[in-house]
C-alpha cells in the first residue's frame, strides 16, 4: 500500500515515520511549505510533490494532514481521475469522513474514511509512542475494516465508531484534554490570590495534580475521589464559595460539586448525602 501526505505537519509526519518505520512504502508528501516536504521526504525515502494530482495518482492510501477547515477544499482541487482506487483519509477529531469528503463513489474506487489518534502530538517524534495510543477510525465500512487490519498489523491499537458518535466521542476527548487544563490554571490562579507567583503555584499543586491523574488511571474515577463532596462536608463546600468572588466561578464550583455528588454517592452508598444534596441544587 502506497501512502501520501498532503500537509508536512506534526500529524502527517509523526504518522509517516511510524509506517517507515513498520516497513510501510510512503508514496510522497504536498505541502505548502516545500522544505517541510522535503525534510520529511528525505526521513521516509520518498518523494516531494509539486502537484496534487500527482501525488494523489501515486497513492493507495492518501491523508489530508491540513487543518480542518481546509480539507474539503483541498480535496476538491484534485481531479477525480486521479482519485481513482484510492482511500482518502483525514485526521480530524470531531469531523466525519462524509461530513468533509462526502460520498463514496463506489464506481471508482474511491472510499472515504477519518482516523484520530486520542493523544497530543506535539511533535514529528510522537510517533515513538504511537503504540501505546487508541486511533479512532470511521467512514466506508469495508474500508475502515480493511485499514484496521492494517494498522493493527503494524502494531497500532484501532477503535473503529459509528460516524453519528463522532462528536460525541471529541467531547470526551476534550473534556479529559483541554477542560482540564482550564481546571488547573483555575487552581494556579487562586494560589496567585493567596500571594505565590504562578511558578511556585504550578510547582506547588503539581504532585498534587500527577498524584490524582496516577490513582484515577489506577484505580477509576469513583475509587479515586477523595475531598469535601465525597465526605459530605458541606461547610467546607460553603466557606470555599464565599472566597469565590465572581458568579461565574461559583456557578463552576458548583456544577462541578454536583458531578462529583454522583460519583460519591457511588463510593459511599450508605452515607447520607442529603445536606449537600441540598446545598449544591440551590
């Protein structure tokens, strides 16, 4: 299977290598910024494209490694003629295969499909990792079946999901990537209040952060939970709100003091949670 690129960024070229590296032949790269192609180019033995069509007749398997809002138009500028038997492909997390590519075109041999690696790449040498990370594929069924097989082949764990669960599924991803974030500079912000630089504050609640990520990998969410709402404390809960001074911040503490309720409840099915039922639906 001949595979290209279209786009020479962190995606496609972490994506490259890892089939370089696996024996896989890489029919060649198009970008934009040509040294990028030609970098790439010389670490998997392939070629540099000047011309789409080219690249795309030379491909069996061809990925859009463009950002997301120029796929489709990307695709569209090749030629139907040079799309013949050939897999078009993009990465994108939260769009489908039909939603960019549209239908497959049975008559030609052109199926579509989207494949989204649930990690960070944030860098070409991502795919030193790629083995320990879920890719996540939808689109032509025969097809995304086919590419499975392949890629599992190779030493990559495959997911494969239904097209209408595509949003959902970057939701998850999302509120586990980038909320978090937004969480934990919240933490950072309210030490900045207490009067520590924002340096002593990240490195002050960072054991704190990488012991809690270690025990709900290790252990689950809801065995993981410890704090106030799992014991009930609804004065603690109260005293933290007064300190809070802005609506915004203490309608966040609490929607997140209500899931966390849940999750206790889970974990201490006995215990009466019933004060701080109250306390958080007010």
């Amino acid at each position: 299977m001949r595979i290209g690129f279209i786009g020479a960024g962190k995606v496609g070229c972490a994506l490259a290598l890892y089939f370089h590296s696996h024996n896989s032949t890489i029919s060649g790269f198009f970008s934009k910024t040509q040294e990028h192609a030609a970098d790439i180019a010389s670490r998997t033995g392939s070629k540099v494209f000047s011309n789409l069509n080219d690249l795309a007749a030379n491909s069996d398997l061809l990925f859009f490694t463009v950002p997301d809002d120029e796929i489709a138009s990307v695709y569209k500028s090749i030629s139907a003629d040079s799309l013949k038997d050939t897999i078009v492909c993009h990465c994108s997390g939260s769009l489908t295969a039909k939603e960019v590519f549209g239908e497959d075109d049975y008559s030609t041999g052109l199926y579509k499909v989207s494949i989204h690696p649930l990690c960070a790449v944030d860098s070409k040498e991502s795919y030193k990792d790629f083995e320990k990370v879920y890719f996540f594929m939808e689109g032509h069924s025969d097809t995304t079946e086919k590419l499975k097989k392949f890629f599992s082949d190779i030493g990559l764990k495959v997911k494969l999901i239904n097209s209408d669960i595509k949003v959902k599924y970057h939701l998850a991803a999302s509120v586990v990537s980038n909320q978090v974030v937004a969480l934990v500079n919240e933490g950072v912000e309210i030490l900045e209040q207490c009067g520590f630089t924002r340096e002593e504050s990240l490195k002050a609640l960072s054991p704190l952060i990488l012991g809690n990520v270690e025990h709900i990998l290790d252990k689950g969410p809801v065995q993981a939970l410890t704090g106030p709402v799992q014991r009930g404390d609804v004065n603690t809960l109260s005293r933290h709100m007064r300190t809070l001074d802005t609506y915004s911040d203490r309608l966040l503490y609490t929607l997140l003091a209500r899931k966390l309720l849940k999750i206790a409840k889970i974990k201490n099915p006995d215990r009466d949670f019933s004060k701080l039922e109250k306390f958080v639906s007010e």
